[in-house]
C-alpha cells in the first residue's frame, strides 16, 4: 500500500512538470499601439486621405514608430512650440487660406497631436521649396509634402536656435529671398492683416478728411493704437509708414504716400507671396550678374554671391515703362554720344523746334538725313509733321548730354542701357519713375570702374577718367560678358533687412495676384 502511495506522487510530480505553463498576455508597446493605429488609419478626427496615411507610415517607419512631439501623458516642448507656429502659419507668408481642408490642433488627442504635427509640417516645408503658384498651369498649386527622409533630416539636423528659425531658412535660393521672408515674418507679428482697401485722396483735395481717413486707415494697419491721436503720433506714424513704403518719409499726403495707404496689409502681404515665388522661379545664378529690380529704383553688381556695388536708379515712367528682360553686358562707351530716338525726336524736340529753331545749337543737338549732317536754319519746321519727320537727331558728348560721361551697353531689343545723367537731383527722390525708359545710374563711373577691374580689361577706371577729361568717345569690349537682369519684385527689404513694400509703380503682376485673393 505504501508502495502505491508513492507511485502515485510520483506520478502526479512527474505529469505536473510536463504540463505546458500558461502564457502571460502581451501588452504592445507604445510604438506598437502607434505603428497599428497608422496601418489601420485610424484617427477619425483628422479626416486623413490614403496619401496622408501613406506619408505618415512612410516617415515613422524609419523611426521604428518612435512618437517625436507628445508621450502617454502630455505634448513634449517641441511639439508646443511647433503647434503654436503651425497655428500661425502667416508667419513664413503663406496664402492666407492654404491649410484651411486640415483638421485643428483643437480637441485633439496627444496621439492625434503627434500625427496633425508631423503632416503639417512636411506640407509647410514644401510650401516653402517649392511656391504656390505654377505658372504652367496659372492657379495655386496643391498640398504637398515633402519626401519623408527629408523630413527626417531636417528635424535631425534643425539648422537654428529655435524651430521658427530653421523653417524660414529651409529653402534660400537667394539672399534677397531670406531677407523678405524674415522682414514679413517680423511685419505680421507688429502689425495687423487689413483687408480694407481705401478711397484716400491726396491733401490738395481736401485735408481734412483726408487726415482724417488717413488716420483711420493707420490705425487699421496697426500703425496707431487709436484713430483718436494728436498730429504728433499721426505724424510719426505716418512717416514710419512711409519708410515701409519706399517713399520719402516727409509726413505729408501726397499721391505716392495716398497710392500706398489705400492698399489693404493682405494686399502687400500677397505681393510678397508673389515677391517669394519669383525668387523660387529663378535658374541658378552665375558668379558675376547686375540685378536691377525696377519697383526699388535700385541696381546691385553680385559677384560670387556677394554685393560688391549699389547705385540707386531712375527707371521709365508709367508712361514709359522700364521692360523686364535679361542681357549680358558687353561693351562701356566713354563720352558718349545720344542718338536720340525718333520717338522723342519727332514727338517732344520738334514742337520745340517750331518756337525756336536755335533750340537745337542751345543743346548741343545736330541732325542728320540719309548720314549728312543738315543745317537746323534751313528746315522750314512749320511744315513738318510728327508723322512726316524725316531726320535723325543726335546729341554731342558731354556733361550736358542726356547719357552723361558713360553708357553700358547689353543690346537687348528693347534699346535700354545703364546710363550716367546730369539730371542727378532725381536720385535723391524716393520714387524715381523719371526716364524715358532706360535706367540713369547714380555714380556710374564707379559701377564702369569696378566692372573693368574684374574684368581684367586694358582699361580701368583711370582710363575712363582720362578719355572723358580729353573728351574723346570710346567704345570698350569687355573680355568677359556676364548677364543683367531687368526684374520687377515689388516687395524687398530696406538696410536693415526691415520688409519693405514699394509701390507697385506699373500694376503689374495682377493676374498672379488674383489667384491669392
């Protein structure tokens, strides 16, 4: 009976240890729950279309799933300053209705948080590359991301102190891009987004109202902490806006300051969309090229993508406007002669010409016909007509002269070249919409000096001095032809990389512009 007894523990020990054990339940992880909520796309509240999903596996997968800017119990600091910017996406001058399909930050969950985060982001940064408006097509382009392992890097290797600061620095085809884009980021933190655009009229009219109104509209810019203020603050506040404008900051209500006050904040923050994308639009630039942006009366010589030289610049008038084109710069003409062209010859030299035929002699101007040279004194003027003038005029070298001491010629089809003027008071005017068509440059000869030297010529600045001291006309190629860009970019930035929005002196770009209203 003992025997049995033992047998049987025995057995019951034996069959015990044999018994497979009960496995514990797995409990996923974090990254887990993560990586099954994206592959099942889940997430309702942020209405996600299958690209979206597709992006959002695409980029955590490369981090295991790993969550970047929340964890089980709160949104990381990261993630809050991020929030915050992604809120306040006029800060890097997007359009103003760019986002609006995209769910809110609002009522979200972490999770969720994490998710809206990462989409808008990748979108902003393409924003950023890439522009809004395809030219192709003529409409703004749609969302994109960027590519998920560029998203990967540029969180990796966040280029700036803070996340503000890398974003507007994530694409920079230009200098001058960077510039306007920081200048707007600083112009709507200070001032507000009007959207009203108003009826202004210049203090001749009535000055009054017109002081009136336009202390309104100050105040609506955000200018004026009131309407209600003494002509002190409306002065300087007037004359702060001015300087925002290009304009001469005198505080008084002329046409220009008048021209710029009825334009809505939205409507210059649009044209600098517009300023951001043609900066975008651009090919690579060479090493050497002059840069003349018509709305800033103002040309810069770049060489190895540095400033070396900035003259200020008289452009066409509304009348005659300055086209956009690009040229490489070929030839400098020391003492130059002006062949006058006939349009000017035949519509404004030749009523002077029938009040006073020694109009010519007092301006040093000659004409010719079929290369004879004609004596003024023996044309009868009455008897010739706009239409019917049979003469080429030209004007002798010399201080006086229309062109000035030199000329820089890129021939272009247009017949425009950079030139010196006597007409030297326009330079210290704000708006200088003045010429014929042709860009006066302020200090030429230095611009003429400092191209020679680089370009290693025979001649130099030296030499320009001496030929135009003996007064003699000479034609020098340059050994290294380089381009000219005549652009129109409306919106720029000021010395201290303050946003500065000039008048648009042509109204051009408007059917751009329409498609960001």
């Amino acid at each position: 009976m003992r025997n049995l007894l033992l047998f049987t523990a025995l057995f019951t020990i034996l069959i015990g240890c044999n018994s497979p054990t009960e496995e514990k339940p797995h409990i996923p992880t974090e990254q887990e729950r993560f990586e099954k909520q994206l592959k099942d796309a889940q997430f309702s509240s942020l209405k996600l279309n299958s690209d979206q999903f597709e992006f959002l596996n695409d980029f955590y997968a490369v981090n295991d799933y790993k969550r970047i800017w929340v964890n089980d119990s709160l949104l990381l600091p990261d993630g809050d300053t991020l929030q915050h910017l992604l809120n306040n996406y006029y800060f890097f001058c997007t359009p103003l209705n760019r986002y609006q399909t995209l769910a809110s930050f609002h009522g979200l969950d972490l999770v969720e948080q994490e998710n809206l985060i990462t989409l808008k982001l990748a979108y902003l940064l393409n924003d950023l590359e890439q522009g809004f408006i395809d030219t192709a097509q003529r409409k703004i382009k749609p969302l994109n991301t960027i590519a998920p392992e560029k998203l990967n890097e540029f969180i990796a290797n966040k280029k700036a102190a803070t996340w503000e600061q890398s974003i507007l620095r994530y694409s920079s085809p230009h200098e001058k891009f960077t510039q306007t884009l920081e200048g707007i980021n600083n112009f709507v933190k200070h001032y507000k987004l009007d959207t009203i655009n108003y009826k202004i009229s210049a203090v001749q009219e009535d000055s009054i109202q017109s002081k009136q109104e336009a202390k309104l509209a100050l105040y609506t810019k955000g200018y004026m902490d009131s309407p209600e203020v003494d002509d002190s603050i409306y002065n300087l506040a007037l004359m702060k806006f001015q300087r925002m404008n290009g304009l001469e900051a005198d505080g008084v209500l002329g046409k220009n300051t008048v021209e710029a006050l009825n334009e809505s904040n939205v409507d210059k923050y649009n044209r600098t969309i517009l300023a951001l994308d043609k900066w975008r639009w651009k090919d690579s630039l060479p090493e050497k090229y002059i840069w003349v942006n018509i709305p800033a009366y103002e040309l810069n010589l770049y060489i190895n993508d540095s400033l070396k030289s900035q003259h200020r610049v008289v452009v066409g008038t509304r009348y005659n406007r300055t086209p956009q084109f690009k040229a490489d710069m070929k030839t400098i003409v020391a003492y130059p002669f002006w062949h006058v062209p006939y349009s000017i010859s035949s519509k404004e030299i030749l009523p002077h010409l029938k009040k006073d035929s020694n109009y010519l002699a007092k301006n040093n101007y000659k004409i010719f016909k079929d290369g004879d040279r004609i004596d003024p004194s023996k044309v009868d003027w009455s008897k010739i007509g706009r239409n019917t003038f049979p003469y080429r005029v030209r004007q002798d070298g010399g201080s006086y002269n229309s062109l000035g001491l030199v000329k820089l010629l890129f021939p272009n089809e247009h017949s425009v070249y950079i030139h010196d003027t006597p007409s030297k008071r326009f330079f210290e005017k704000a708006v200088r919409s003045y010429s014929h068509g042709c860009i006066r440059c302020q200090n030429p000869l230095e611009l003429a000096g400092y191209i020679l030297e680089r370009d290693e010529n025979l001649y130099n600045r030296d030499s320009l001095d001496t030929l135009i001291k003996r007064r003699i006309q000479k034609t020098i190629h340059l050994n290294n032809p380089f381009p000219v860009y005549v652009d129109y970019i409306s919106v720029g930035t000021d010395s201290t990389n303050a946003i500065v929005f000039y008048l648009n002196i042509y109204g051009k770009d408007e059917e751009w512009l329409s498609l960001l209203e």
